[in-house]
C-alpha cells in the first residue's frame, strides 16, 4: 500500500488554521517591563541608543507603571540611576534613594494590578560602574558585596518591592537576600534572581540608560562566559534555587535561548528571560533602517524567548506588545 505524501502545509494553509494549532501564545500578563528612573531630572531625557525608551523622572514613571498595568502588563521592574555615584554604592540603600522613593509611588498607583519589582545590583549606583565593592586591588569582593546587597533588599522591600531582582552574580547573594528578608520580616518579599546572567556585549545600550558602564575592565569575573556550556547555568539555578530564589531569570535571552530551555526543563520554579537591550536596539535600529519589518520581528523574538520555555518575559516592549499584541 502507498501513503499518500505527508502534508505538514496542510494546516498552515489559512489564518484561522495557523491559529487553531499554535502552541506558545504570548500573553499580557507573562511580560515585565523594565523602567529607569533617574534622580534630579526635570523631564523624561530619551536613551539615544533605545529609541523609544527613556530615563524617567519620578512622576513619568509612575505614569508609564499605570500605562502598564492599564495594559495588562504582569510587571515592573525598576531601575533607579542616583544623582550622586560613590564607591559604595550609597544611594541604593538610602530610603531617600530614587528608587525606593520611585517604588513607593509605585506601588500606592498599581501594586494592586502588576507585580512591582526593584532590580537588585550596585552598579547603576557606585562611580567605578561594578556590581559590587572593589578591594584595594581592583577585584570585586564577593562576601562584602553581600552585606551591601542584604541592606538593599531592606531598603526595597521597606519601599514596598514585592519582588527584588539581584542581578550582581556573586555567590551567594540569594541566600543573603532571603536571610535579611526574614530576618527584617519581609517573608512575603520573593526573590527574581538573575541566575544564569553571561557577560554579554548586548548589555550595551543598557549601559548608556543607567550610566553604569564600567570605568574599568569588565565584568567576565563574575557575570558567566558565553563559551559555557548550558549546564554551568542550570547548576547556577539549582545552587539559587536552593539558596531560597522563587524565580530564576537567564539572560540575555536570544542568544541563550538553549540556556532558556536547558532550565526550564530542570527546574520547577518559574523561569524568566530578560530580553536585553542590545536585543531592542537591534530591532530597532534595523526596523528604522527599513531593513526589517519591526511589528513582526518584536513578536517573533518574543514567541520564540517563549518557545525555548520561559514564562515569564522582560522585555521593553511589555506595553506595546500588550497593546497591540497579546489577548
Ligand atoms: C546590572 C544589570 C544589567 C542589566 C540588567 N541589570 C547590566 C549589566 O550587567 O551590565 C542589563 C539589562 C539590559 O541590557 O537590558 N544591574
């Protein structure tokens, strides 16, 4: 007997077939939009190297929080970028800092209808642009950074972060997170850790939005190298998850999209991807050159960052997607 030949066009023959059978949906609720708010500023100031993405003041993000949540956003996550840098990084513990203060605001505007999360780090705040306190010779120290980190999270969570996001890669820190956490009766304050985070060029335009490139050399000490395979990542996750982290993040997410899926499938906590900056400008440098077409190709990195397994999406197109977008 012959059988007849295999026809997979079949069912992506129309619209409403191609609809029928898709598996990874992109929905309102599963995107988190990064914000940056900056200290001292008058009025929102444009990030060249993001186009359509700016440093907020205080009273422009809390309207585009409410933009957010209007749209069904499932989260922020702030970023605050001081007035004043120093090598300890002072201003992100300060409950005067902006990004408590920034916090706050939000939280009393939408902490009803979307997640309001604080990233986590001391680079946005410290002069030398590192993630965490140098020693006399330049290194970053892995165990003082974590007693900077534990009174962060105080700081945060007392501001109302209902999730914090460290985002500094030394060992440790979510275990000293969740210890002051409870310790400062925060039990209900969960961890977002950016576990498998590669020190990656894509970063780049970030840099420019936080003013917190490095002065000197670069992270490779502590952010994980490209070359690795996936299974350094999934360690990082089991070492966080067991450290007390309710969600673990990869990043970036296009060219880790292997990494993505090798955690997803390893562990049972939700997993984030953070569609970095690099990957927007990229999009829309391209698409404002005319060389791609930008409503389809945002969609497309988004379903795929989904497809490779990630529930959870940072990306800055969070409000437009949800928009136009998502159901
Ligand atoms: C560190 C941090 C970075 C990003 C998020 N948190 C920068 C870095 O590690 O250099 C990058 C996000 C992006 O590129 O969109 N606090």
């Amino acid at each position: 007997m012959t059988f007849p030949t295999a026809r997979p066009r079949r069912l992506r023959r129309t619209a409403a077939l191609r609809r029928l059978v898709a598996q990874v949906d992109v929905a309102a609720s599963d995107l988190v939009l990064p914000l940056f708010v900056k200290e001292g500023v008058a009025e929102p100031a444009p990030i060249v190297s993001m186009p359509g993405v700016v440093q907020h003041t205080r009273d422009s993000v809390r309207k585009a929080a409410a933009e957010a949540a209007a749209a069904g956003v499932g989260g922020v996550i702030l970023f605050g970028i001081p007035a004043v840098k120093d090598g300890r990084g002072s201003a992100a513990d300060d409950p005067k800092g902006i990004v408590q203060l920034a916090l706050t605001d939000v939280v009393a505007e939408v902490g009803d209808a979307l997640v309001v999360m604080a990233d986590l780090c001391l680079d946005e705040y410290t002069d030398h642009g590192h993630c965490g306190l140098l020693t006399a010779d330049g290194d970053v120290d892995n165990d003082a950074t974590l007693e900077r980190y534990a009174s962060i999270a105080l700081a945060q969570a007392a501001a109302g972060a209902q999730v914090v996001g460290p985002s500094g890669m030394m060992d440790g820190q979510v275990a000293a997170i969740r210890t002051a956490l409870d310790g400062g009766g925060y039990t209900d304050v969960a961890i977002m850790a950016y576990s498998a985070k590669y020190a990656s060029s894509f970063y780049g335009p970030f840099r420019d939005a936080a003013e917190c490139a490095p002065q000197f050399g670069d992270r490779s000490s502590y952010q994980q190298d490209a070359a690795r395979s996936a299974k350094e990542a999934v360690a990082e996750a089991r070492l966080d998850i067991a450290e007390g982290a309710d969600i673990v993040m990869v990043k970036p997410a296009i060219g880790y999209l292997d990494v993505v899926r090798a955690v997803a499938d390893a562990v049972d906590v939700p997993v984030a991807a953070y569609n970095v900056s690099g990957e927007y400008a990229m999009v829309e440098a391209a698409a404002a050159n005319g060389w791609l077409d930008r409503d389809r190709a945002i969609r497309e990195m988004v379903t795929s960052i989904k497809r490779a397994g990630a529930g959870i999406v940072l990306t800055y197109w969070a409000t437009e997607l949800a928009q136009r977008f998502t159901r």
